[in-house]
C-alpha cells in the first residue's frame, strides 16, 4: 500500500499524520517507508540529521543514476525506513518543466523498492503542484486531513478535481481512502459544527478516530520523536494508533 497524505491547505496536520501513521505502523511490525515529499523537510529532520546526507528524494527524481535504495535510511524505530528531503526539493517543479515524463518520475523510481515495504507513506507540501501530482500518480490510495476549523472545507474542491484528472488517467486505481479530522477541539460548538458539516460532505469516507489539538503533538517533533515514544499514553498516541486500525480495515 502506498498512502498518500494530502491537502494543499497549510497546518492541517498533514506532516503530524504522516510521521505518526508512519510510526503506528512499525509499532504493529509493518515494514514502513516514510516518504518526505515536503520540501519543508520535516518528516525527514523528526528521524534524522538531514544536515549529513548527500543524496535525497530531490536527487532521486531528478538523476536517473540514484534510486531510492541510495538514499532511504534507517531509523531509531524498528520497521521504520525514511526516505528523505531537504530544502532543494523546492527546486523540482522548475527543473522538470518541459520534461514529457515529469508527473511519473516518483511512481517509475518507487517501483524499484514498494514490494521492500508493507506501507509507503507519503509526506506531501501544502500545494496542488507537480510534486503532489506526483504523488497521486505513484500512490495506490489517498488520505486528506482536513483541520476543524471555520474555513475547513476550502480548498478542498481543486484537491478533488485534481484527484478525479489523475484518476482519469495516469492513476484509474487511486482510492480517496478517507478524510481525518484533526486539530478538533470537542469543547467548542463551533468544532463541533464544522465536525458535522465534514461528515455531510464526505459521509462515510470520514474516519471515526478524530485527532484532538493536542499539546504533546505538536511537541514531540522538536525532540524527534513520535508521538508513541514522546508521549505513549497521550491522547494523541491513543487517536493515532486507533486511526491506523481503521486503515488497516478499510485496506
């Protein structure tokens, strides 16, 4: 399974999600591959020292020498392999304009290292741009969190637009696996609210595990750690281990 987590919205927790689900599933023995997409870089510095490495994702889709196997590295968590990103990913989208193969570069390298990995896990930035659609093109299904907030919802109609044109196309397979509301503060109507007016829209496709705006989450990456090892008992630790359960159900 390759997972995608996307949404061009910024500080939906899309980064939060990936790292934790990443790291739920090698806590269940799942060979996992956390892949940094986010030229922000921070899936990849919560695992590693980015600052020593000489290859990453950047050089693995613009170098037709380097493949993922160069660049992956292991992590202080069993199961859990990074492939990682440093800020010259930002460079990508104007390197490969013109080039006729530009939205499968990820998909014809991944191709090389899937069958190595229960899980692919895909850390995607907060843009509908071309390292995005390659992430569409190169996944098998999709994961949109969507923040409880007032403007919730906006933005989401181009996000499914483009999944529906790479659907139409390069990716016939890709599912939208589900939509995770996260940064939900259930003390507030308004929360509540906007939990309902998600549900209208996505029905079914909306998980039940809800993640809560928790402090300890938005800690732990500072002291490069998931939730689970950071805070196992937090509430945070609980939602994000019961929210790869429905995963593993709907797979």
């Amino acid at each position: 399974m390759i997972l995608a987590i996307a949404n061009q919205k910024g500080g939906v927790g899309k980064t939060t999600t990936a790292i934790n689900l990443a790291a739920a599933f090698a806590k269940k023995g799942k060979k996992t591959l956390l892949l940094d997409l986010d030229p922000q870089s921070n899936s990849s510095i919560t695992f590693l020292d980015i600052h020593s490495l000489q290859k990453t994702v950047f050089d693995v889709l613009m170098e037709s020498g380097v493949g993922f196997r160069d660049i992956i590295q292991q992590t202080s968590l069993l199961h859990l392999d990074v492939a990682p990103a440093k800020i010259s990913l930002a460079k990508l989208e104007s390197n490969l304009i013109g080039e006729f193969d530009a939205p499968f570069r990820l998909k014809d390298k991944l191709d090389a290292v899937r069958k190595d990995y229960d899980f692919v896990i895909i850390d995607t930035p907060p843009t509908l741009g071309l390292i995005t659609v390659n992430a569409l093109v190169a996944c098998t299904h999709l994961l949109i969190p969507i923040q409880s907030s007032y403007f919730a919802l906006e933005g989401t109609d181009d996000l499914l637009e483009t999944v529906e044109r790479v659907k139409a196309r390069p990716n016939p397979d890709l599912k939208v696996l589900g939509v995770l509301i996260t940064l939900h503060d259930k003390r507030t109507v308004l929360a509540k609210d906007i939990h309902k007016q998600i549900k209208n829209v996505f029905g079914p496709k909306v998980f039940k595990t809800v993640i809560s705006k928790n402090v300890r989450l938005e800690e732990s990456p500072a002291y490069k750690e998931s939730i689970f090892s950071f805070a196992p008992h937090s509430s945070g630790a609980v939602e994000y281990f019961k929210l790869s359960d429905e995963v593993l159900d709907r797979v």
